[in-house]
C-alpha cells in the first residue's frame, strides 16, 4: 500500500513539474520560438536537436537572457551561455576584462560560433561519459563536479526535451531546414 501511495506521489510531482514545462513554452513569443526552430534545425545535423533546445531554454530563454543576471556568478553568454573563462583558457587569452567582453559579445552576436562551442564542449561531455544524457548534461553544467545543482539541472534538461517534445515535437521534425521556416508560419502559432 506504501507502494502504491509513493508511485501516485512521484507520478503527481513529475506530472506536475512537466505541466509547469508545457504552460512555459506555450508562453512563448514569436523571437523564442524563432530561436527554439533555429537551434533545432541547425543541431539536427550533429544530431543534438532535443538537447540543443532544452539547453538554449534552460539557459537563455531562448535568447531573452544573453547575458549573466547574477554578476557575482560564472561568466556565461549567448544562447547557450556557454563559460566565458573556459573558452578564454581554451583560445589561450588572457583573463582581462577586455578579453572577457570580447568573448562574451562573440557569443551574443555570432550565434553560430556560440552553437560551435556548444556543440565542442556537450561532444566532450558525451564521449567522456559514454553518451550517458544524464551525466553528460551533468558535466556540461557543472564539469566534474557531481554536484547536487548539477544534478537538478540534468532532470530540468530531461524534463524541457519531453515537454518540447510534446509541445513542438512533430513540427520541429517537420521544419529541420530553418531556411524552410517563414515568419508566417510562426505568426499563426500565436
């Protein structure tokens, strides 16, 4: 009877959480759907389409949130917001804040180069942990860390890819070229 009770309890919670997903994405304005369709269809090729989205939500909004609105965090930008010290260490820059506006406008402006680091640092991430999802958005948040935020962050990207699967599923599979995707057609999803 236990059981029972704690798997209607979990099934209620997840359902939950989800329904909070759903309702999120359905809010969206036309420039986020935009952005959700762009980075699907330019992540199809490198087959990373669900977790290219589920991060650009989780991170950015879609790209309302280019920008750290915490300035005593990490330094992270663009859509993916993608860790400014890390790619400073990784391109041999030094750690000025000339160098770190720099990066952090690159990231903004040029989304390809944002998505290119993207996809580097998630590749590294799923040969290392053996393409395992749930471990490797663990390390592309947190690194090696194990951290219980790291972990959290793992359930919300696994909970955005099923709710956008839900939500925009067969029209994201429809529409994998963004070049195909015309403004009107988004307008009629308002």
């Amino acid at each position: 009877m236990k059981l029972v009770l704690l798997l209607i309890t979990v099934t209620l919670i997840y359902a939950g959480s989800l329904t909070k997903y759903i309702k999120e994405l359905n809010e969206l304005n036309i420039e986020q759907r935009q952005v959700l369709y762009k980075v699907f269809a330019r992540a199809k090729s490198d087959n990373l389409s669900w977790t290219a989205a589920a991060v650009a939500w989780e991170e950015s909004k879609f790209g309302e949130w280019q920008i750290p609105l915490d300035i005593h965090g990490s330094l992270d930008c663009g859509i993916f917001h993608n860790n400014v010290p890390t790619l400073l260490k990784k391109y041999h820059m030094p750690n000025t804040m000339k160098n770190r506006s720099k990066v952090c406008s690159r990231l903004i402006y040029h989304s390809e180069w944002s998505y290119n680091e993207f996809k580097d640092n998630i590749t590294y991430w799923k040969k290392l942990r053996h393409n395992d999802w749930s471990r490797v958005w663990i390390g592309y948040n947190g690194g090696f860390s194990n951290s219980k935020k790291s972990m959290a962050y793992s359930k919300r990207i696994a909970m955005r890819i099923k709710a956008i699967k839900i939500v925009y599923g067969n029209e994201l599979l429809l529409y994998t070229n963004y070049s195909e995707l015309h403004i009107d057609y988004l307008m009629k999803l308002n």
